[in-house]
RNA sequence: GGGGGGAUACCAGAGCGGUCAAAUGGGACGGACUGUAAAUCCGUUGCUUCGGCUACGAAGGUUCGAAUCCUUCUCCCCCCA
C-alpha cells in the first residue's frame, strides 16, 4: 500500500497538494517533517507526526526530521494567541539532544537509501545574516502574501498583536523547505494539519527563487471525542521520556482512553493492520466492557517508546492497583518485589515511629506527606469518600493508623480518588 | 500628547460601606452509576492548632467597620492626535 492510501485509510490525512500523491508514486522521495524543541522530551501529541514519518519510511521513501534550533527560538505564532517566549541557547542544545535520542528509537538510520536522516535547522541559520536573508529569501515572498495566512490574520485581527520575529516566523520556516529541497532533494513537507501555511510558504518560495516544484501534505489534528485537548491528563502533558511520565502512567494514560477516541487513536499509533483492527473493534463491540481496543492501544505504543520490560511492569502494577487482588497480596513481595510494582506511583517515606503511638490520617495524608497539599483538602476529600488506605476508604478525618496497618511492617497504600494511589514507606 | 473605561478566586464574570471567604457559569477535583469508557446526577473548589488568620492590581488614607469611598502608583483596553 503507498503512503497515502496508508494515511488516508487511518484517518490520518487531512489537506494534500495536487501531484503529491504521482510524485510519492514514481519512486523514492525524500520528505521531512519539523519539531520544536520547546522540551527535552517529545510528548504524545508529536507521537502523530512521528508516525507519518513511520509510514512514510516504511513505504520506501526517506524520512528526515528537522528539529527546530533556529525556529524554535523565534517560535511559530501557528494557533497561538500570544507572543511566545523565546529559548534561551542553552536550553535549546539540551532539548535538542533529548529529542533527538527519542527520535531514534522510531525511524530506522540505518537502512541504506531511504535511512532516516536527522538535521538541525540552527545549522544553516547559524551563520545567515539578516541582510542576507532578506536580500536572498525576503525579496522572493510579499508582504501581502504572508498576511493573508491564518496565523497571521488571526494575532492582526486580534487584540494582542504580533511581533516582527514571529511574523517572520514563516519565512523561517520556509527556508528550511528550500534548503532541505536545495540541498538534500526533499520535495515534501509534511506536518500537522495548523503547518499547512507554514508549508506553502516553503514551497511557494522554492516556487518563486528556483521555479522548482514541492509538495505538501499535512494530518489531521489528534482531537478527542468530547472536544478537550489531546495528550493532556490532571498531571499535565504526557511526554515520551520515562523520567517525566513513568511508563507506569504512560500506559495507563493509554489505556484510559475513552471507547470512541479508542477507535481513531488504534488507527493512527499503531502499525496494526486494517483487518486485525477491524477484528479488534468487532470485538470490543461485542464485549464493550473488555475494552480490547484500549487494551492493544496501550500495549502497542508503550512497547515500542518504553520496551517490553516496563510494558509488563506496567501491566504489573495495573493489575494490582485496580484487579481484584487484595491488599494482603503484598505481604508475599519482598521489598524489591513491593517497590517494583509501585514504580512509577508517587511514594512517600515516613519514620516508623511517628506511627508508633498511631498517626491521625489528616496528619499523615497532608503533614507528614504530600499526599494532599493542605489539611483542609485532605479533610474535605475524606469527607467526600474520595480516600482510602490499604484500598480501605477512610471513615472519617478523626480516624488514626498505627504500626499494625502496616503492609509487610513496612507499607501503607493510599489513595486519592480512584486511580490516584500513593505508597507510603515507614522506615 | 488629550479623553474615557477597567484590574475581583484556575478562567469568565456579579458584587447597596457592615448580613462577603465574595453570586453565577465554565473548568478542575471527588462521589454514585458503569467497564479504570462516554453520558447523567450529586458534592467540593483560601489557610487553619477550628479560636481565628490572610485575601478583591500595589501602597497609603477616611471610617467603629472597606472588594465597595479618597489619594498616589503600576498595568491593560478603547477613542482622538
């Protein structure tokens, strides 16, 4: 199957150029897709756009990803409403570089013709002066030509207004298509479906300096079901990098998908073929509550960013914070066991003898851990039934624990609402 | 440069000098129902040693008493030049 049908049957694609599709189809092509380093760790709404470039290396063409050291310290005014804040150099080399080892996990670099290839776009900014840039890339692109963009219209329309630096933003951008295309023969572009004028703007100025041909195409904008924003949990973003969401939560965050989202998100993280995943809904449909999708979902992507090891102990630890297992089941771990299934959940270590003459839970939840970030809260949610200790709920805030709630002489379980679980280690 | 309007909790947005820890909506969090889903319904949404304490852009002032009145400052928006 080309790459196109490919997308198009996922419900990946959204906007093409006209002759994108004959050129993919003759052969080779070399197409690339940009990231900001605005992190040291790419999040799983870029996870979308590193499937394009899975799909289109897997088709037989050459994938290469830019990764923003120029553009991201201007900052793309694309869908957003205010003047970005710009990266300061040093944090820039150190994103960079996380995103790059993260790029490798995904895209093949060693594959002979059409071996991924990663550049910087700093490289060939680094040294272009502002005379030159105006002289050789300015002169090619109006005034009026980029004002008509959304991105553009948008801020002028708006009341908060837009910067010189960010409304040369596309122009940046454009250059790098016309170097990549110049230098490296990359006749595509792709990206998310807000790049799409950030796109034209690179292959009108190839159109216009070299009167060569590019192309452009560009995904559907990962949205979910109820309208809120994709990727994004109470904790904040979900990042690829263990360090910053553990694979524990990674998966989790998968698995949590709901049924309808469950449907298109199959279809564009994972490599499944059409038949298994028609098979799969079939049978979540059958059997909604076994939420086969989901689980396949969450199996398939924290596998291939996380590995087997941390997939197992993932599911390890999802098995006993919400299966039927009891509590007691810890009492047969030992403690590298008992740490190993709560990787990845907060833990809090307390001194065993503050336990001793029994702890008042208000205390122990907010004081002596972070649990809750005040009394206050601590009691409320207590009051609400929202906590339980040992998977116990918590009868009331006058309620004490002692040394004989200890798991193990050692654990206690706590939980906040639930899928909120806490442990907390006396020593 | 001139004139006008505004700043209230996560956001939006009410708020006769006391009865205001501050209406209402959204969001967020929690509960019930389920399937760790969606929808729905319910609750919570400043801290606390539960006596109080700190809060309405900032600093002062008037007053028994200020989110509310006065002064200065900072920032934002609109109109004119």
């Amino acid at each position: 199957m080309n790459f196109v049908e490919e997308l198009r049957w996922r419900g990946m694609l959204h906007d093409i150029m006209p002759g994108t599709e004959d050129i993919l189809n003759k052969g080779m092509v070399s197409g690339y897709i940009g990231f900001d380093p605005t992190a040291d760790s790419l999040h799983v709404g870029s996870l979308a756009q590193i499937m394009s470039l899975i799909h289109f290396q897997r088709a037989g063409h050459k994938p290469f990803a830019l990764i923003g050291g120029a553009t991201g310290m201007v900052g793309d005014p694309s869908g957003k409403s205010a003047e970005r804040n710009l990266l300061s150099e040093d944090t820039l080399q150190h994103n960079l570089q996380g995103i790059k080892s993260q790029l490798e996990r995904f895209l093949d670099f060693d594959s002979g013709a059409n071996s991924a290839q990663m550049v910087n776009n700093y490289d060939w900014f680094k040294d272009f002066t502002f005379l030159n840039f105006i002289r050789d890339v300015g002169k090619h692109i109006t005034v009026n030509y980029m004002m008509a963009k959304d991105s553009v219209k948008n801020r002028i329309n708006g009341d908060t207004g837009m910067s010189f630096t960010e409304f040369t933003y596309q122009l940046v951008q454009g250059y790098d298509f016309y170097y990549l295309w110049k230098n490296h023969n990359c006749v595509l572009q792709m990206g998310g479906s807000d790049q799409w004028g950030n796109i034209v703007t690179g292959t009108e100025l190839i159109r216009r300096k070299d009167a060569g041909e590019a192309y452009a195409l560009t995904t559907q904008l990962i949205k979910k079901a109820d309208g809120t924003k994709f990727g994004k949990t109470e904790g904040g973003n979900i990042w690829l990098d263990a360090e910053k969401t553990s694979p524990y939560k990674f998966y989790q965050f998968w698995l949590n998908t709901s049924d309808e989202d469950a449907k298109s998100y199959i279809r564009i993280f994972t490599l499944f073929e059409k038949e298994i995943i028609e098979s799969l809904e079939a049978e979540q449909d059958a059997a909604p509550h076994t939420r086969v999708l989901q689980k396949a979902l969450a199996k398939d992507i924290t596998i291939r960013v996380h590995g087997e090891a941390e997939y197992e102990k993932a599911i390890k630890s999802s098995e006993f914070l919400f299966g039927n297992i009891g509590i007691e089941f810890l009492n047969e771990l030992n403690d590298a066991e008992v740490l190993g299934l709560f990787e990845g959940v907060p833990n809090f270590t307390i001194k065993l003898s503050d336990l001793q003459a029994g702890l008042n839970v208000v205390d122990l939840l907010a004081s002596h851990t972070a649990v809750f970030p005040s009394k206050g809260e601590a009691k409320k949610m207590i009051q609400g039934g929202g906590t339980a200790i040992n998977k116990v709920k918590i009868a009331s805030a006058d309620d004490s624990y002692s040394v004989d709630a200890l798991i193990n002489g050692k654990y206690l379980v706590a939980q906040k609402g639930k899928k909120n679980y806490f442990l907390i280690i006396a020593e």
